[in-house]
C-alpha cells in the first residue's frame, strides 16, 4: 500500500494545479483512478528544516488536517463526477495558530471554488454550434 501511495503522491507534485495562500501552499490533482467520487487528503508536508521538533511539526499537520476536515463541504457541490486528491504544505517558518491556517484554507478553497463554477458553466451545453 506505501508504494501505491508514493506513486500516487509523486504524481500529484508533478502534475498538480498550484495554489499558495500565505502560510500554505496547496496542491490539486484530478484523478479518474478510484470509483468512490470525493476529495481526499493525500498528505500534508511540513519541512524537517523549519522545525527541528517532531511536536511542532505533528501539531501542524494536525491543524491543516482538521482544518481541511471543517473546510470540504465549501468543494463538495463543486466536484461532481470528480475525483480530486490534495496536499497542503505548510510554508511559514513560525508556529501558527489555527485560525491562520483556517482562513488559509478557506481562501485557497474558494479560488479553487470560483474556477470549478467557471469549468462547470462552460460545459457542453453552453456551447452553440451550428452544423
């Protein structure tokens, strides 16, 4: 299953869709791999180099997974017939507090809200060809 998940991950870093706001940086990959449609939290990095205390790092990841838990009904409507898989990667070199990330996250959700609405009103029925 570990090296599935390595696979998976690397993909994600490669051919992910970018967002950053400020303390996190978030990555997106649309997958069609799994039946189950959904968005799942693959991972969530904190650099070994920014904080030396395995505590720290461990109660970030913490803080951005439950912030992502609270925050995935905002791209639950958004994501229909969809697979998307996310790691958020923290960036600041302090210890935030949740609030921080929350909004964070809230922010990154919505621009990825805002261009999923975009995709889905540009969808096939829109379009008027004449033939």
């Amino acid at each position: 299953m570990q090296f599935k998940k390595k696979k998976i991950f690397e993909k994600i870093i490669k051919n992910g869709d970018y967002s950053l706001v400020y303390p996190v940086l978030s990555v997106f990959f649309k997958t069609n791999y799994e039946k189950k449609l959904s968005l799942k939290l693959v991972g969530t990095l904190v650099k070994k180099k920014n904080f030396k205390k395995s505590v720290h790092r461990n109660r970030i990841k913490r803080l951005l997974k439950a912030s992502f838990i609270l925050n995935k009904s905002i791209l639950d409507k958004y994501i229909i017939n969809q697979n998307y898989y996310i790691i958020l990667i923290y960036k600041a070199f302090y210890l935030p507090k949740f609030k921080d990330v929350n909004e964070s996250i809230i922010s990154i959700f919505n621009k990825k809200k805002s261009l999923l609405k975009q995709l889905t009103s540009i969808g096939p029925k829109n379009f008027n060809c004449k033939s």
